[in-house]
C-alpha cells in the first residue's frame, strides 16, 4: 500500500512538473510575442517622428517662402499706391501751372 502511495505522488508531482513546464514555456512565449510587438511599436513611432519633423521642416520653409512673397506683394502694392500718389500730385501741378499760364497769357 506505501508503494501504491508513493507511486501516486510521484505521478502527482510528474504531472505538476508537466504542468509547470508548460506554464513556463507558454510564458516564454508569450514574453517573446510581447517583446517583439514593442519592438515594432518602438519602430513605428521612431518612423512617425521623423515623418513629422520632416513635416514640420517642411511647413517651415513653405511658411518662409510664403512670408516672402507676402513681403514682395504688399512691397509691390506700396509702390503702386506711391506711384499712383506721385502722378496725382503731378497731374495736380500741371493743372495748376496750366491755369497759371492761361490766366497770364489772358491778362
């Protein structure tokens, strides 16, 4: 009877080892698949971030670009209104010398 109960806890124990074996490797394997995915996380969000400092690099130069031709427009529009302002002021003077001439020449 002893030999009858050693025997069942040997298989009781046999089979405990079995289960924790393969507790123990389910796991392992589970660890490595955990590991692996937060590598390609890791990854993907090294590769979003340079994606989006391109960007930004990108926004930057177009913003530069954009400001210049801003700047050259409005430096375009002074102009055009200087211009504009400087032939009315001379078309005034010419009115005003016309008149001059043409009251002198009718005295």
């Amino acid at each position: 009877m002893k030999e009858t109960h050693v025997e069942g806890a040997q298989n009781a124990v046999k089979n405990l080892e079995i289960h924790h074996v393969a507790g123990v490797t389910d796991l392992r394997g589970r660890v490595a698949r955990c590991d692996a995915a937060t590598a390609r996380l890791a990854a993907d969000i090294k590769s979003c971030n340079e994606s989006i400092q391109l960007l930004n690099q990108n926004q930057q130069e177009q913003q530069g670009r954009l400001l210049d031709r801003v700047l050259g427009l409005d430096a375009k529009v002074m102009l055009g209104h200087l211009i504009h302002v400087a032939c009315m002021y001379c078309i005034t003077i010419y009115i005003l010398l016309l008149g001059t001439l043409t009251c002198q020449h009718g005295q």
